[in-house]
C-alpha cells in the first residue's frame, strides 16, 4: 500500500503516484507489491536492485549512493512482550523521500 504526501504550500495527499509532480514528495510504503514497486522505478528512476532491496525482507543493513538518490536500509527496535527487530527502507532524493 502506498501513501502519498505532497509539500506544496502545505500537506496534500496524493491519489497515486502519476500526480506526483517536481514539489517535493514523501511516499510512504507497507506491503509492497509487483505492480508498485514497477511504478516507483518508473517515476522516480529507481536502479532495479534498489526495486529489489525494496521487495524483500530482511535486507542487510546499508547505504548505497546512486546517482539520483542514497538508499538507507536500517533496522529499529520494537518491545512489545519481547523485542522484536523491523526492516526500515529509506531512500532520499532532491524532491523525494520514500520510506
């Protein structure tokens, strides 16, 4: 599922991501599918291992540079009755944050 947040003289969401336009953009995903993943590497020019690393689970932590963008994979702490570890994905752009 993917949500869509426009900057643009405010906080505005966006239906999909063909209405994402040169303001700045932060698109946030769970569950990522086949059909997303293509149209994220689409409209942000996304490298396919970065599509890749996006897709699966439990991703080694790293940064990797990339022309256009960084990618961030990073893991955080949850405590509910135990502790818990989750895969968090950012990849930073000019005009785009992705999570």
């Amino acid at each position: 599922m993917l949500r869509i947040v426009t900057l643009n003289g405010g906080i505005t969401e966006l239906k999909s991501l063909s209405d994402v336009t040169e303001t700045p953009v932060w698109v946030d995903i769970t569950d990522i599918t086949k059909d997303e993943a293509s149209e994220l590497q689409h409209t942000f020019n996304l490298h396919p291992l970065t599509i890749e690393d996006l897709s699966m689970v439990r991703t080694r932590i790293k940064v990797e540079q990339f022309p256009q963008y960084l990618l961030c994979v990073f893991y955080t702490v949850q405590r509910n009755k135990s502790l818990k570890t989750i895969e968090t994905d950012f990849i930073v752009g000019k005009n785009f944050l992705i999570t």
